[in-house]
C-alpha cells in the first residue's frame, strides 16, 4: 500500500492530498530512513515516523486498513512505539519554576 493512502486510512492525515505533501516534503521516516515520494509501499511490520498535530508520533504497522473507517478500526491497524512517560527532566523543570 502507498505511504499517503496508509496515512490518509489510519487517520494520520486529514486528506490524501495532506498525506502525499507530507510524504513528498520529505518528513516521513520508514524503518529509518527518509522518503520523499507518496507511492513507498508499506508493508505489515514496518515502521514509519510521522510529524503530526500533536507532535511526532512513532508507529508499526500492524495490518494493512481495507478503507478508512472509523479511528477505532484505524487504531487496531497500528501500534504507538513512542506512547511512553514524559521525559523526566522536563517534568522536573516545570515542577521547580
């Protein structure tokens, strides 16, 4: 599957179009390495870094989504590798000002 319809699918982008400019402005990483064109095939088992809203989210793609469907069906495609505790040294930063 493409990069941008796996991240339009998985709820990642809001649009297709929004998916392809990510991919192509070179902000998406799978397993490691930078990609700068929208038609990358993803497969079951990799690993991609995506820029998003929130910040920069870290997934493995678990199984490939038939259609974007609701963000429940698009949740059980992917696991969140960087979901850990906040870094403690900033926490402690902001608890001591």
């Amino acid at each position: 599957m493409r990069v941008d319809k796996l991240l339009w699918f998985l709820r990642l982008a809001k649009t297709r179009p929004l998916a392809q400019a990510l991919a192509e402005e070179g902000h998406i990483r799978l397993n490691g390495r930078r990609i700068d064109r929208a038609h990358a095939k993803i497969v079951p088992g990799d690993v991609l870094t995506v820029p998003i809203a929130a910040g920069v989210r870290v997934i493995e793609v678990l199984s490939l989504p038939a259609r974007r469907g609701p963000s429940c069906e698009a949740q059980a495609c992917y696991r969140v590798l960087d979901g850990g505790a906040p870094i403690p040294i900033a926490a402690r930063q902001s608890n001591d000002a």
